[in-house]
C-alpha cells in the first residue's frame, strides 16, 4: 500500500475553511496578547502565519489550541462553534499543536514519544500502526532510532518526531509553532519537503514561521502578524511582492 494512502481524506473540500477565527484576543493575567484577530485558514491547504518575534504569533496558536483561553471573538472549527473549548476537546476535534521547542518526552523512546500522539484515539492497532508505518516513511531517519531516546536527537530529527507525534493524532489540521527555529537550513529543507508530502494527503497546515521566505516558499496563504493584530493577508506569491512585506521581512 502507497504510504499516503494511509492518512485519512479530508473531510471538507479544499478552498473551504476549516479554521475561521473572527475578532479573537486573549492574553496571560492583565496583559493582552491578541487585538481582534481575524484568519480563515482553507481545508487542504498550508497556510502560514508570519511576523516578528514577540508579535503574538505562538501565543494565537495556543489560542486556537486552548493552551490560552481567548477572552473575545469567535473561534470556528470544520463548521462547529469551538470557543472557549479545553485542550482536549480541541484534539478529540482534530486540531494537533507542535510545540516551539518540540517538548519531546525524555526518556521515553521516539516510538513511544510517537505513540503518545494517538492516546486519545479509539481507533484499532491496526489503524494506528498504519499511521505509525505512515509517520516511518516520512521520516525513515525515526524508523532507525525507534528505540533511541527522542531526546538525544538532533534538532531537525526532533522536529520530525514532534511533527510525527502530532500526526498521530489523525488530526484534520496540523499547527506547528516555529518549524525552522535553531534547524540548519538543510534540516529546514528536509522538513519543509516532508510537510508538502503530507499535505498532499489531504491534511491542512498552519505553520507559525519567524523565516518569512521558508513560510512563503511551503504556504500558498499568508497572514503578517504585528503586536497581535493581522496587518496584512493574502496569497504568499502576492506578498512576497509587497514592499512593506519585502523591507520588514525579506531585507529587499
């Protein structure tokens, strides 16, 4: 069997939102994070959220997540109201977060770090192992160490292992929080040619990306973050020609 067929179809057509956040904020304590954020992000495809460090862009994600309870606004997931919902009412959903940092488990193995992506599911052993065979080849590197520490990775096979993990979760999207961060550009290469594979199964992506020019480069939609509010959306072919996106972001 064709190792993409493994993953599940998408169950929205593409073009269509999966995700659409209308005026959401939210913070930690008194500090306000997020100022009215609006963002549709499409069923099927990889869309990608940029800006500056500091500029709200990991604390939208844990948002969406429900790491951060949002305080306003409206949160709407493959058609159902999903405001306020806990964690793991978000994952049992579909939604799976990759951490910044990759949060791998230590001393646990990347099979078993792997295997922790898929402790909510109630699907066959079957079913996971056909996911897990999935995840393998992807990323043959973790079919290897499967024994090995997570741990003791390099950065770029830790990313692979957290995107791994979230994978088994059989998400209908997949948010990942700074995929390029501390990767020699090599590894980021790697990861970014694993990702479009596994779009093309069907799974949506949203990529938090401080690189403006990898994001673009994986992503056909875009969304400039700056201090907590979406200054500018798009397609990434449009803004990678915008000349406020190319002087901020690009050195151009």
């Amino acid at each position: 069997m064709n190792a993409v067929s493994m993953m599940p179809a998408p169950v929205r057509q593409p073009n269509t939102p999966l995700l659409q956040i209308a005026g959401l904020t939210a913070g930690y304590g008194d500090v306000q994070v997020l100022w009215g954020i609006d963002i549709e992000v499409p069923a099927g495809e990889i869309t990608c959220i940029v800006g500056s460090n500091g500029a709200g862009k990991s604390t939208l994600l844990r948002t969406i997540s429900g790491m951060v309870p949002a305080t306003g606004g409206r949160l709407t997931f493959a058609g159902q109201d999903m405001t306020g919902a806990a964690p793991d009412a978000m994952l049992r959903a579909g939604v799976a977060h990759v951490p910044e940092g990759r949060r791998l488990f230590r001393g646990l193995s990347i099979r078993d770090n792997l295997l922790l992506g898929a402790y909510l599911r109630n699907d066959s052993r079957a079913d996971i192992a056909a996911d897990l065979d999935f995840v393998f080849t992807m990323f043959p590197i973790l079919k290897e160490r499967q024994k090995q520490d997570a741990t003791t990775l390099s950065g770029g096979e830790q990313q692979m292992c957290a995107i791994g993990r979230g994978i088994m979760s059989r998400p209908q999207l997949l948010m990942i929080d700074e995929l390029s961060l501390g990767l020699a550009p090599r590894a980021v290469e790697k990861l970014g040619e694993a990702l479009v594979e596994i779009n093309r199964t069907g799974l949506t992506i949203l990529l938090v990306e401080q690189d403006v020019l990898t994001a673009f480069d994986l992503a056909r939609h875009a969304n400039v973050v700056e201090t907590g509010r979406v200054s500018l959306s798009g397609e990434t072919g449009a803004l990678a020609e915008d000349p406020r996106v190319r002087q901020a972001y690009m050195g151009m």
